[in-house]
C-alpha cells in the first residue's frame, strides 16, 4: 500500500458512503421487521398446538437450516421461473427479514421457555387478555433476558447484508469490490469497508451494554 492508493479511495469515498448507506439501511430495516415478526411468531405458538402452529414452526426450521445465499438465489433467481418476481431490493430485503426472524423467533421462543409458568396464571386471575399477558409481562423479560443472544443475531444480520452483492445490490462489500476491480487497490478498499462494519458493531455492542444495565435494575440481568 501507498499515499497514491488510499488518495484513491478517497477520491471515490462518495461510492463507498453510498454503499455504506444501502448497508445501512438493509440491515436497520431487516432488524427491527425480522425481530418484531420473531416476537409475533412466538405469541403465534402460544397454547396448544395445532396444524397452523406445526406449519409455522415447520417453516421457521426449514429457513434456520438454510444457508442465507440459498434463500437469496430461490427469492431473485428461483421464484422468476414459477411467475413470481421481486426487484433486487425487495427480494434482499424480504430474504434478509425472514431469514433471520427465524432466528430472533428460536431466541425468543428459548427466553419465553425459560419464565416460570405461574406468572401467566397470576395474569390471568387479574383479568389479562392472553396478549396483554405475553406483550406486557412476557415479552419485556423475555427480551431483556436474551440480551447477548439478540446482539450476536444483529451481528450475524450485518455480515449477511454482505451477500446482497450476489444480486446485484450495490452495498458496501460491492463498494469496495468495485473500487479494487477498476483500480486494484484491494487492501485501502476493503480496510475502510472493515472500519465502517466495524462501527456499526460497536454501536451495536455499545446498545447491549445500555440494555445490559437496564436489565440489572430490573432484576434480569445476564451478567
């Protein structure tokens, strides 16, 4: 490496922003929609079960089987063939939610085991809906409880935005390969890509420390 490589990447660091802005974006999106579903699927496996709930739990199962890319190529590659097709940006988008809903659904599901069953009981002799039960009593311990789970599960989702290259969407792993194709300056390039990744897991680690103290004062730390 030299000064003449790393002007060079500051020359294009418009494209290398833009990238990191649609990285951004997939993932502070995907996040939030795939742990709200994840919340919801749970509450949907509530009680007894029956054909929905072994049709859901089937579905989830398949999808935390698969390798993220494979559900990429079926959503942009596959589904075109039966008449079905998505932009790139919304089938990445759909992929990368549902994907990892499955996961924040297991993390949920292992936290919502794990609570003592008389606090649904106690709820509902004080006259609690079953959603009121699990939305306001559930819910809160559950996620408290999962804090260092839920912070891998966002850091294996920003790594999986990654792949979004694969189908053409030009995220800041495409920036940086861009950039070292035209002018072969792979070491700047992906050095800087390694830095901004690198921020967002810092913010994100600096978020479970804030959820880390909350959850002690509320006796559910998981420390």
């Amino acid at each position: 490496m030299n000064l003449q490589e790393w002007f060079t990447v500051w020359l294009h660091i418009d494209k290398i922003l833009l990238g990191f802005g649609v990285t951004v974006f997939f993932f502070v999106t995907a996040s939030a929609i795939a742990f709200v579903l994840g919340c919801y699927f749970v509450y949907l496996m509530e009680g007894r079960s029956n054909f929905l709930k072994r049709g859901l739990r089937a579905m989830l199962d398949v999808l935390r089987t698969l390798p993220f890319l494979i559900v990429l190529y079926l959503l942009y590659y596959g589904l075109p063939q039966v008449g079905v097709r998505f932009d790139a940006m919304t089938a990445g988008l759909i992929a990368l939610t549902f994907y990892h809903a499955a996961y924040y659904t297991e993390i949920m599901r292992g936290a919502r085991a794990a609570l003592p069953k008389g606090q649904v009981e106690s709820a509902q002799a004080h006259g609690f809906t079953s959603f009121a039960t699990y939305y306001r009593i559930l819910l809160p311990q559950m996620v408290l409880k999962s804090g260092p789970v839920l912070g891998n599960q966002l850091v294996g989702c920003l790594k999986d935005t990654a792949f979004l290259s694969i189908i053409t969407i030009y995220e800041l792993t495409a920036a940086a390969n861009a950039l070292q194709a035209v002018y072969f300056i792979p070491m700047p390039s992906f050095i800087v890509v390694i830095l901004l990744y690198w921020c967002i897991s810092l913010i994100i680690e600096k978020a479970l420390r804030m959820m880390g103290r909350f959850a002690k004062l509320r006796g559910l730390s998981y420390e």
